[in-house]
C-alpha cells in the first residue's frame, strides 16, 4: 500500500500527558499500525521530530521509542519546509508565542489546552491562524472517551427525552508531596506558574457540555484553595496559592443546570475518577470515562421517604450497562488521526483554535465569578 510522509515538529512530550498520550499511545501507535488511512487509499505515515530544551532528556526519550530525530533547536526544526505540522504540548504560558512562531514558519499547528491563560490572546491566537491560512487543532480529548460517546449516543437517540440537569464529580486526592510523593506537578498549585484547577479543567468541562450535552451560556462558580502548603519534586516546601478545588453550576441551553465539582482534595467514593450523572423526563444515565449506565422511565424504582427504617432498596439495581456495539480507540489517538486526515484531505475538523478558545472564556469567566460572587453570561465569541 502507498505511503505518504507528513513531518511533525513535536515540542513539550517529555512531560508525562505529552509522551504518554500524544507520542507514545497516539503518533507512535499510529505508525506501528502501517499509518492513517486517507480517502484516496494511500496511509498516511507520521515521522516526528521531537524538541525540547533539555538534551538529556529529549536523547533519551528518542532512544526509548526508536525516534530518528530530536533537537533542542526549535528554530532550526520550525525551519525545516519538509516538517509541516507542529504540536505542542509544553507550557500553557509559552503557548500562544510557540503557535505563533510555528504559523510564521507556515506550519499547521496543534496543541494541547487551554490555548493560553486569556481569552484575549486566545482570540488573538485563533485569528491569526485563520489569517495565514493554517489548518489548526486543539485537543478535545474527553469527547472521545467510551463512556461519553455512549452519553452522547443516549441524548442523539433521544433516551433522556427533555435532559433536566447533569451533575459532574470529577477528582481525586492529590498527596501534598512530604510523606508522600504528589502524582501532579508542583505548578499545578503555584498561580504564578500557571497553576489552578478552574483554569485547567474548566476549559475541559465548556467542550464536554457543548458537545455532549448542549452548549453553555452562563456560570457561577466558587473557588478554594483548600491546602494552602505542599512540596514539590525536590522535597522544598512551597506556598500552594492556586485553587485546588471548583464548584460550578453551569445554565445550558434549553434551561439545562449543570453542576460539576473539581477538587484534587477529595477521596473517590464513585464509579471512576469523573462520573457524568445526567437526568431527563424519560431517562437518566451515569457515564465515566470507560462505562455508562442507563436507566429508562419504565424502569425506574418508586421510593418513600421513611427515615425511620432501614432502606429496603438497592438503588444500584435497575441500571443497565450501555454496551459498547463498536471497537473504541484511544481517545488522544482517534483525535490525531481525525486531524492529520485534515491536514493532509482537508478532511471536516471541529476543534479549532477558536473552538478552544470557548474553554478560556469559560475559565476566565469562572475566575471573575469567583471574584464578583455573581452569574457571568457567555457571549458568542467573534473569531
């Protein structure tokens, strides 16, 4: 079967989501599999460059996994006409001048989320790649987890009837690193790093509920930084200035609540370490990342309120597991191979820079609701 190139300039996948999501289980996956099927026949075959400012590391990354090529350069490997897409995966507040150096160079850009920490320069980001004329992509990874897609096929088939409200718990306890070693980077928790979870997962949560749900038009949120001290991978103790900890209710279209905690300080007593509860006037279901469980009208117990016995129900009974009907892929996977078959067929791509930058404007209004104590509205965004 023919064969066809495509170069990728990859920046920032020595850290742990870049190499194992993005090189390891997506790019590489996708040339042990012979490349990406295109409409004409041909297979589409990835051949990446990795960059990154440490030798060491990015030598040693490269040797790991068979790489050819790697270089500290990134000027050098931008200059290169016969790599033509560049992804980064590396620092939030380096993104927006890294996209914009890469779409200078003419490359297709993709990225990791958010696209930046404001919404303005993620507008700014979005115009500037449709000015020059780049395909370009932002990962929506969440929308391509089995338990979502299986979400999503209960609302396209219309089991919820009128979806009422969707209830979201999404977290774990992340250790604050003296006893116990902390298994989240030590900026997650500094502001001025970048850090805080309402700026990383509510971007998350924008693109889950527009896509999965409906679109959102409203939030009022609550923020906390509930452990105010951890210690970072040296063992020195730092002062943890970023929340840890979001409480959310969103209003969707269709007068939809949504209500979603994030919190790295809680224990998980749940089905997965984000659970997706969704009711309707037919239906109701309970999606993770993996499962989702149903539950129809016509199945649905008729409790009592009696505080006074021992409740004779198992509210657990009486859900059904969506089955699974298809093979599903690597959601980080699926989505490279959707955008590569953009970039190289013009194949259709939703999950545009200006797609992401929808999840800025979320976190940013997050914060100012957390500032102000009062509901921001979300108005469409002119890109």
């Amino acid at each position: 079967m023919e064969q066809k190139r495509i170069g990728i300039i990859m920046h920032g996948v020595t850290g742990r989501m870049g190499m194992n999501q993005h090189l390891i289980r997506s790019v590489l996956a996708i040339r042990k599999q012979g490349g990406v099927a295109l409409a004409d026949g041909t297979m589409l075959m990835p051949d990446p460059i990795i960059v990154g400012r440490n030798a060491d590391k990015v030598e040693a990354l490269a040797a790991a996994h068979g790489i050819a090529r790697w270089t500290t350069d990134l000027d050098a490997a931008l200059a290169n006409p016969e790599d033509e897409l560049f992804f980064d995966a590396a620092s939030t507040q380096l993104r927006p001048d890294l996209l914009r150096k890469a779409i200078d160079s003419g490359k297709h850009v993709y990225c990791e989320k958010p696209v930046s920490e404001g919404l303005d320069e993620a507008l700014a980001i979005a115009r500037y790649a449709r000015e020059k004329g780049v395909k370009n992509g932002i990962v929506h990874d969440k929308l391509d987890l089995p338990g979502l897609l299986k979400l999503k096929r209960l609302r396209d088939s219309g089991f919820f009837g009128r979806i009422l409200s969707v209830r979201g718990e999404f977290g774990y306890w992340v250790f604050e690193g003296d006893w116990m070693p902390a298994q989240r980077p030590s900026w997650n928790y500094r502001a001025a790093d970048g850090g805080g979870i309402i700026s990383d997962m509510l971007c998350h949560w924008r693109y889950v509920l527009d896509n999965t749900i409906a679109p959102v038009k409203s939030v009022s949120c609550l923020g906390a930084t509930h452990i105010p001290k951890r210690w970072d991978e040296q063992g020195a103790e730092y002062v943890a200035d970023a929340d840890d900890a979001a409480y959310a209710t969103f209003l969707l279209e269709g007068d939809i609540v949504a209500h979603i905690n994030s919190s790295w300080c809680t224990r998980v007593r749940r089905d997965d370490l984000v659970t997706f509860h969704v009711d309707g006037t037919h239906g109701s279901a309970v999606a993770g990342l993996h499962s989702c469980r149903s539950q129809a009208r016509v199945n649905t117990p008729k409790p009592v309120w009696n505080p006074d016995e021992p409740q004779t129900l198992n509210f657990f009974d009486g859900w059904e597991e969506v089955p699974d009907n298809q093979v599903f892929d690597n959601g980080f996977k699926v989505q490279w191979e959707q955008f590569l078959r953009h970039v190289a067929e013009d194949a259709p791509w939703n999950y545009t820079l200006a797609e992401g930058a929808k999840g800025v404007q979320l976190a940013e209004a997050g914060y100012q609701s957390w500032r102000e104590r009062r509901w921001i509205d979300l108005p469409a965004l002119g890109v």
